[in-house]
C-alpha cells in the first residue's frame, strides 16, 4: 500500500519524542515514494513538509476531548482508512481508538500499525480499563512497533502478542530542518571544555545530577569546564533548583533555553562532552533517547544512565560511558576519565559516528510501509 495515514497529537512546534519521530518517519516514507498524510492538532499546520498535513480540530492533549475529536475525525474518514496505511503513531489517537470500542465502532483499515514509546505504556496499564481495551484493541494490529527492545520488553510485562506481529526499529539522528531567524550567541567557551546537556528542563532528564557530579569534582577540572544547559522550561520548580544548585562559586553553567531545531548543530559542534542522566520519574521512561544519537553524529563522547532504551542509542564502552542512576560517584569517575583524556573524547566521538550511521529514518519507513 502507497498511502500512509499517520495519527498524532504530538507535532511541530511542540516538541517532544512522539513529534520527532511523526516528522522524521513522514519525511523518509515520503522519499521512498509513498503517499504520507499526518493527521495533526489544529494548530501545528503553519510549516511547509514534504507531506501532506491535515488538522484534527483539538489540543493536542490526551485528554478526554482531544481523543474524542480524532474519534470523530476517524469516523469521517473511515472510506479512505479502508484502503490505506493507518499508523497511530502516539498515544492519543491509541486512546481515542481504544475507547472508540466502547460505542461498539472499531475502525476497519487496510492495514494498522502501532507505535509505542515507553512512558504510554505504563500509564495505559496503570489503568485497570485502558489495560482491558488496549489488550482487546491490539488484536486488530497488523503491527506493534517499539523503539527499543526495552520498550518491547516493557510491552511484553503487561500484555499478550504474538512476537510475530511484534517491530523493534529505532530512531535515527534527527534531520535538522528549520533554523531561528535571530542570531544564535553561545556563551564565550574562553577555551573551556564544554558539556552538553540538550533536552526539557524537566525531573526526568535528570539535569540535576550532571550539576551535582560538576561541583565534586576537583577544582582544578572544575575550573575547565563549561555546563551548556539546552531545552525548553517545562517544569518551572526544577528549574528553580537547577538554578540554586548552579549558583556555586566557580561553577561555570549557562541555561541557554529552547532553540530551533536547525540551530541544534551549531551547539553540538560547539560541544566536548554530552551528558543527560535520564532518571525514571513517576509513570514516565527514557524509551530510546534520540538525542543521543544526535549527539553521537556530531562526534560527542556520550555520558549517560543506564536506564530504558538508552544503552540501545549508544555502545557502552566504545561511544559511551553509562552509569547506574544515583551513582553520583560513577558519574564523577566518567566526568574525569573523559575531561583528563582529550584523546578517549576523539576516539569515543568518532565511535559514536560510525555507530549513528547504523540508524535509519528510510530503513524504519521500508521495515513498517513495505
């Protein structure tokens, strides 16, 4: 089948895995000769795509509304999802879908494909009647994608499938498209190794633990850094702390906000050393961790938790340091390894690109579209 439907209510401008992987996935399916439309929230439609974008009149939450509205847009489009790809490709329009059976309508499609990420999946299960109807939903699936193994394995715990209708397919580095009309200004690095950090200012991508691993090292290194801090503010308590925790002498640590995705390369070239301590919080996982990848492309030795899919984004040992989350100590021992030896920084750099190269947005579209 030539046509895909893709479902989400995770896109541009709004950030986030599920959006990255809509957009990376739509544009590769495109470029392989497929006839892609993304069915969006309302708002997310003002940017040019190699697809075709087509709004769903809601926020863009989970919540009850929003899934109650692609619902309806479901239903209108039923005819054209007969003969089509139909990939629900984030929670949301999953949810509207399982609880589309409680009216007794299931949607009939040419062919149905899944993708979880992680965090929906213990959320859904959580939930004594999401579980039932994502059990009873998943039959009609021709396919179950995951971004990692551990996601799978996640799935796996919960729910009953055969492995044959089962996809592991990763992410690939990201495709940096749009860049902001105003200048980038980086902090002076005034020949200072640089730390990286690129994600939400949020509890789960562990942000404080890189700050707490800076301030006990000796000061002699302390004195040779630089922590770049990149990603938008989503929680403004940890934010807080994040701050009180920089305001350390000699600590050298800029909190440089959200940036366009296309001005994303200029920092990563910028940049010595990546670290993002991903901690499991609440119902929330690292399912794979893109940015890994992103940051393994431009060459960056990768410093990390052990958690989720990440040690599947890197290659523990050869591009990667990962350590086992609340070991402050680990992370210190890491820090030093690689802020003492510029040569291990090159050479695991160079590893990371060799292994990136691996990854492919077109070899996902062809495995899932055929």
């Amino acid at each position: 089948m030539n046509k895909i439907n893709l479902i989400t209510h995770e896109f541009f401008p709004k950030r986030g895995g599920a959006g990255s992987v809509v957009e990376e996935l739509a544009s590769a399916a495109s470029s392989i000769g497929k006839s892609v439309r993304v069915l969006v929230p309302e708002n997310d439609t003002a940017h040019e795509w190699p697809f075709t974008v087509q709004a769903i009149p809601n926020s863009g939450s989970h919540s009850f509304y929003s899934c109650l509205k692609t619902y309806s847009s479901m239903r209108r489009l039923q005819a054209e999802f007969k003969d089509s790809v139909v990939h629900l490709a984030e929670p949301g329009p999953i949810l509207a879908c399982i609880y589309a059976q409680l009216t007794g309508f299931v949607p009939v499609f040419g062919k149905l494909i899944l993708t979880f990420h992680g965090s929906e999946i213990l959320r859904f299960s959580r939930r004594t009647d999401q579980r039932s109807l994502l059990q009873k939903f998943i039959k009609y699936a021709d396919k179950l994608h995951f971004l990692s193994k551990a996601c799978r394995d996640l799935f796996l715990e919960f729910y009953t499938v055969d492995t044959g209708r089962i996809a592991v397919l990763p992410g690939a580095p990201s495709k940096f498209r749009k860049k902001s009309d105003a200048e980038l200004i980086l902090p002076d690095r005034a020949g200072k190794i640089v730390c990286l950090t690129v994600g939400r200012i949020h509890p789960r991508k562990g942000q404080h633990n890189c700050i707490e691993a800076i301030r006990r090292l000796p000061e002699s290194l302390i004195s040779q850094i630089q922590y770049w801090v990149v990603g938008p503010v989503v929680d403004a308590k940890y934010f807080q702390r994040l701050q009180d925790l920089a305001d350390q002498p000699g600590l050298d640590i800029s909190f440089i906000g959200e940036v366009e995705d296309g001005d994303l390369p200029i920092i990563y070239s910028e940049a010595d050393i990546f670290i993002m301590t991903s901690v499991p919080y609440r119902q929330s996982v690292e399912g794979f961790g893109l940015v890994y990848l992103d940051a393994a492309k431009h060459g960056l030795p990768v410093i990390a938790h052990d958690i989720g899919g990440v040690a599947e984004a890197v290659k523990d040992g050869e591009s990667a340091i990962l350590c086992e989350p609340g070991n402050v100590d680990g992370l210190i021992l890491a820090l030093k390894q690689l802020l003492e030896n510029k040569k291990a920084r090159d050479e695991m750099g160079n590893n990371g690109k060799k292994f990136s190269d691996q990854f492919s947005w077109e070899n996902m579209a062809k495995e899932l579209y055929g």
